[in-house]
C-alpha cells in the first residue's frame, strides 16, 4: 500500500471512529496532495508524497515556533497533535549519531575541508537524507564537522 492509499484508508478509519481532528488533518494533507496532482497532472509517486509531508511538517513546526514566541499557548497543542499525526507517515527518523556518521562520510566522499564546502555536501547529503533527517539537524552537523 502506498502512502495515497494509506492516507485514503486511514481518512476513512478517523469517519468511522469520527476523529474530527485526526480526519481535518489527513483532508489538509490530502488537499495539499491532490492540488500538486493536479498542476502535474499526474499522480505522484511516494517519493513526491514524502516531500509534501516533510513540507507539511516543516511549516507546522515554523508556525509552532512563532506561536510559542508570543505566547499563544491556545494554538501550539493543536499544532503539536498534527505534528504527531503527519509523522506517523513518514519513515523513522535518523538519530543524531547516525546523521553524523553519514555527514562524515559524504565530506570524504566530496573531499570538503573547510566551511566554503558546505553547499558542496548538503548537495550531495540531502538526497541520502530526504524524509529521514531534519534538514536544519543535518546542516547543524556539517557546519559542526567542518570547523
């Protein structure tokens, strides 16, 4: 089953149980999906559907930010929950040893010295990273690895 499909079954499973908040979350995923399909014209691929939900993620996570700065406590529980939700479509996450490691080897691979190579290795890092790190976590390792 694809990450589509999953989406699709687990919408239908939050009617049933009538998940109000779990059910407008898959929607706004779903929504976001569906109108990407639609300018391509196509379907996406889970690869592509990954993107959408680290994306996802990333903007809760921002607003969460912000929200927290001024003290709106009133919208950070709900963010936080479709924080949660969303994961739990995402592949687990690499630990902080594991992305140093990977780091470490890419800086060999593209033979980086010094911190003018960072944009050389977060090219060739990200794609073995995508949906399985933090890209402000993998930043954070290559500027601490190439002091």
């Amino acid at each position: 089953m694809n990450l589509s499909e999953r989406l699709n079954e687990d919408m239908k499973q939050a009617m049933r149980s009538k998940d109000k908040f779990k059910l407008s979350t898959i929607r706004m995923v779903r929504a976001t999906i569906k109108n990407l399909e639609i300018d391509l014209k196509r379907t996406l691929d889970d690869n592509e559907v990954l993107d959408i939900l680290s994306r996802e993620i990333k903007q809760r996570k921002d607003a969460l930010q912000e929200f927290q700065k001024a003290g709106r406590d009133d919208l950070t529980a709900p963010l936080a929950e479709e924080i949660k939700i969303i994961a739990e479509y995402l592949p687990e996450q690499l630990s902080e040893e594991e992305i140093k490691v990977i780091v470490q080897q890419t800086i060999q691979e593209t033979g980086a010295s010094s911190k003018a190579d960072i944009g050389k290795v977060m090219s060739a890092l990200m794609p073995k990273v995508k949906g399985l790190a933090d890209g402000k976590l993998v930043n954070q390792a290559v500027q601490q690895l190439l002091q």
